[in-house]
C-alpha cells in the first residue's frame, strides 16, 4: 500500500512565527501526496467516490463485496456450489437412424434413445452436414420423452430415399 509522503513539519513556540509555514508549497505538497494514491493514471477520470458507489452497488444487500461473490466464487477462484445455473448431468455420442424409403418431397420422424434425458434439458444436435448428397436435410429434432429423441428429415430428392444417418448430439441437464 503507498502512503502520502507529507513534507516534514514543525510547530511553532508559540510566536507566531517560527515552525513549518502553512503556504501554497505545503499545500501544494499535500494535494500531491492524496493525488498520488487517488487518482489513476490508467483511469483519469475514475474518482474514489465512483468506486466506492460501484462497490456498494454490487454488493447488494450484503455487508461486503466479499460475501456478495462468495456466493459465486470460492476464495481459491472454483465456482462456489449453487452458484447459479450448475449442470446436474450431460450426454453426448451419436446414433445411427435408419432412413427407409422416405418418398420425394416429404418429411419423416424418427426416434432413437439417448439414457438419462429428460423433458425440460437443453439438446443440440446435428448431422455431418445440413444438407445431405443424398437430398436430405434435418428439418427438427427435440426431446419427445424422458430417453427418447425425436428427428424430422426432409427428402429434397425426386425419388425414395434409404440410407443410414449418424446424428450426433449433446444435451446438459440444468439445475
């Protein structure tokens, strides 16, 4: 921590005018000395009264910006538990859906398992590629059931379409 270096001063006998002289050279040497350890080269126009409201801002309703973030990081930097959303459980891998006989121009559901999710988890999925050599293209895909997840393809081909597709997913399960 800096501390203000103050001038050395001394008092006078009593006279009147002997001791250290209160003059624009003291004065001046105490500004500088608060200045120093005040204000931001960095952040000139950052005063201690913007920091301060900020601090307490951030604290909320707590008694410290301490126990504020101890609700969220724990003094060695980990996430505290129960610091906001956590992921309870995740998944990922790959299923191989079987496309048989789609016909031109339309849409077909299929379903596969995935163990452990649920109604209500975040889901991603995709295929190699959005849009297929074969015509085919992934219109939908979301969680039909606890275990079970559903996919649209659309057969943009003029004929029938059977063919294996991996899709490939993830999903997390928010708490």
């Amino acid at each position: 921590m800096t501390l203000i270096s103050f001038p050395v001063a001394v008092d006078d006998l009593g006279d009147g005018i002997s001791g250290t002289p209160v003059n624009a050279a003291l004065l001046a040497s105490l500004k500088g000395g608060i200045d120093t350890i005040t204000h931001s080269t960095v952040n000139p126009t950052l005063t201690p009264r913007d920091i301060i409201d900020e601090v307490v801002t951030a604290r909320g309703n707590l008694s410290s910006l301490d126990a504020r973030l101890d609700g969220v990081v724990n003094s060695n930097g980990v996430l505290a538990a129960g610091g906001g959303l956590a992921i309870k459980t995740f998944g990922f891998g790959f299923s191989d859906v079987l496309i048989n006989a789609l016909a031109a121009n339309t849409t077909g559901n299929y379903t596969f398992a995935v163990s452990g999710i649920e109604a209500g988890d975040m889901f991603l999925i995709m295929t190699g590629t959005v849009y297929l050599t074969a015509g085919l293209i992934l219109m939908q895909w979301g969680i039909q059931a606890a275990g079970t997840v559903y996919v649209s393809f659309r057969n943009l081909s003029g004929a029938p379409i059977t063919q294996t597709m991996r899709v490939y997913y993830l999903w997390l399960d928010l708490t």
